[in-house]
C-alpha cells in the first residue's frame, strides 16, 4: 500500500475561495466545497486543496460546526449562498450527511462526492448507520453547554481513524480532533440530495471508523460511480492523489 506524508496542515486550507494554477481560457470552473467530518477540522483537506488549487479550480474549505445535523446543515446552505456559480459539494465522514441533507433545488450542485462518507436516506440518522460499523469507536463524552459531546479517546485515535499515518501525523491529528455534539448523529436526515444530482463516492478499504462493508452498502443504495482505495479513514490525508482525481472527475 502506498502512503505519503502530508504537507503541513495549516498551509493551504481555509474558508476563503481561492484559485490556483491554470484554468482553461474561457471555461468556468465549479467552485469545490469541502465539508469535513467529526474528529477532523477544515485542515485536514489541505494536501487535497493544494492539488485541487494546482488543477485550477477555486477551493472553499468549510469549518463544519458539528452541532447537529440541522445546524450544521444551516451552516453550509448559508455559504453556499455566497457562492455564485456552480458548486461541488464534497463530504468527508459525517460531513457526507451535512451534503445528503441539502435542498439541491436551492443552489447550483453539479455533483457530490462522498469520501468515506455517511450517505443516509431521508428520517435516517448518522447513529442508525454507525450502529452497523464495527468495531465500535473508542469515544470519550464530555457535558459541555451545548449539552454532550464525543471525542475518539487519543490512545485509539490512530488505529481507529489514521491507521495509514505515522505515528507522530496520527498523534498531532488526536491532539487537535474537533469534538463533535450527540445531537450530529441523532437527528435524521431531511433531504436526499443524491436523487437528483450525479454522485461520486469514495470506499476505504481499510477503514477502521466507517467499516467498508457499511460504506458499501450505503454507496449500493444510490445511484452513484465508485471507486475503492485501500486507506485509512483519513483518506484524505493519506492518499489526497485519489481524493482529488475522483473530485476532479467529479467536476468535469
């Protein structure tokens, strides 16, 4: 299996749309929308926006409050709002939720693509899916004033998300996970947004987080083109060259 080391985080990945490389003349490009998942922050996509902004496409890379699936889903419709032109809605994770429940008839989606991501069906809910994947995370809950939220207790954080990583990325990645709220995977899904828009998904064989037998069942439901790559949960960081073709194709 190939693997590489990623860029440092920081560098490239932001919430402001920014355009690289060299466009073809005359031929507008969909902006990418990148939407992270729980245990991650918008920095984890930075070796994919860096290959994304090469190729000439312009990049936003959105900080997913992980508040709920309703909050959060507010949250990306009102940057999309700012967006003009068309958009490709990309969803790591949970994040694969958040773009399942947008109002496709609200906005100009041209396509979604799921990186290892949920894909549920409407009044289904992130907990209903992980239910099915094994072996259960390690979580930690914590009561904060938002009510509870979950973190992937550090000691299990690379075999269970990053297992594709060194040790030392695996251990600055447990550091920094973005804890997420109960309420992101209990509230169900409103939209299919997949119905109505071409799909493209990405499979992790080797993910330890969302097993693959799940993402293959949740892909098998939908009418969507898939490609399976052997990675860690942290595909993204692990293999972005796989990440950023399938996005690529998925933009064409």
């Amino acid at each position: 299996m190939q693997t590489q080391t990623p860029p440092p985080f920081l560098m490239t990945a932001t919430d402001d749309s920014a355009t690289g490389g060299s466009a073809d003349a005359g031929a507008p490009r969909p902006t990418i929308v990148l939407v992270h998942g729980a245990w991650a922050d918008s920095s984890s996509w930075s070796p994919v926006v860096e290959r994304l902004r090469a190729a000439g496409f312009p990049v936003r890379s959105i900080a997913n409050p992980l508040q709920g699936l309703d909050t959060d889903t507010a949250y990306l419709a009102s940057h999309l709002t700012a967006i003009e032109g068309p958009v490709v809605l990309v969803g790591h994770s949970y994040g694969g939720a958040v773009i399942s429940n947008i109002d496709p008839s609200a906005f100009d989606i041209t396509s979604l693509v799921y990186v290892a991501g949920f894909i549920p069906l409407k009044g289904e809910s992130v907990g209903d899916l992980a239910a099915q994947s094994t072996p259960p995370l390690p979580l930690v809950p914590v009561e904060v004033p938002g009510g509870v939220e979950v973190t992937i207790d550090p000691a299990g954080f690379r075999s269970a998300f990053a297992g594709d990583l060194d040790e030392a990325t695996a251990a600055d990645l447990a550091v920094a996970q973005r804890p997420a709220n109960v309420r992101a995977v209990s509230e169900p899904s409103v939209h299919e947004s997949f119905r109505s828009t071409p799909t493209w998904v990405l499979v992790t064989r080797q993910d330890q987080a969302i097993n693959v037998e799940l993402q293959r069942l949740m892909s098998g439901r939908i009418d969507a083109q898939v490609t399976e790559v052997d990675a860690s949960h942290a595909v993204m960081i692990s293999r972005p060259d796989a990440v950023a073709d399938l996005i690529t194709q998925a933009a064409r």
